[in-house]
C-alpha cells in the first residue's frame, strides 16, 4: 500500500508443480471442488455464478464467481460476507513447460487485515493443490 490512503491489502502465493498445466486446472476448475484442495472447508453449494462455502467453524460464506476461464486457467470469485467491504480472490495455472506448472493464488480485499487471513489459508490450499497434481 503506498500512500493511497485505501486500507486494503493484497497477497499472493505461488507454487511450481510438477504435472501438467492441465492436470493442474482440472482441480480448481469447478467450483463445486474447493473442499477437496482448500483447507478448512467442508462443503461448498453452487447456484449459477453464486458459490456459498462452509467452513469448519460452521460459518457460511457466500462468493460470487466472477470468471472460469479454461483458455487462459483463471478461476476469479469476491466474497460477499458483510465483513468484507471489497474482496479479489484469483487463481491462475500457467505452463512453464510440459510438465512444470506455476499455480498462482491472489488475494486482494479491504479491510487488509481480512486479506491476510485468507492469504494464510491460500498458501495451504496451493499445498494441497500440488499434492493432489502429483499424485500424492
């Protein structure tokens, strides 16, 4: 943040990932997938662009998916809880090579201190997210 006088943050976290880049979107790119890769949620219900997530905690949160772009491997979705006054969730898969993918989680969102929050948990789901690619 410079001197923009906006409270909000961005984060983002990135993994190389030995498999396909296809291999590697063929995990997130369902919506209704997330509580297999993304740590702390149970369930997740989709309703046209509307993704409502459950976490663990039992809070409900619902997101707007904003794009699933099979051309070029962006997932984009903001969150609609109160609490957020703005939120930008993106995931790309680039292709290094044939089997080296690059898997890219960003977060932007105000108040900051909410981006930080996801951004912890962004790191664990791109861990998860390499694991499953690698057949692990």
């Amino acid at each position: 943040m410079s001197g923009t006088g906006v409270d909000m943050a961005s984060l983002r976290y990135e993994v190389r990932i030995a498999a396909p880049a296809s291999v590697v979107w063929k995990i997130i790119e369902d919506p209704a997938s997330i509580p297999k890769w993304f740590p702390g949620i149970i369930a997740a219900d989709v309703e046209g662009s509307i993704r409502t997530i459950t976490l663990a905690t039992g809070i409900v949160i619902p997101e707007e998916i904003l794009a699933i772009d099979a051309l070029q491997r962006r997932f984009a979705y903001r969150i609609l809880a109160p609490q957020y006054r703005s939120h930008l969730g993106t995931i790309d898969v680039i292709e290094l090579d044939e089997r080296d993918t690059l898997c890219v989680y960003a977060t932007t969102a105000e108040p900051d201190t909410l981006a930080l929050i996801i951004g912890g948990a962004s790191s664990g789901a791109l861990d998860s997210i390499k694991r499953i690619a690698e057949g692990g």
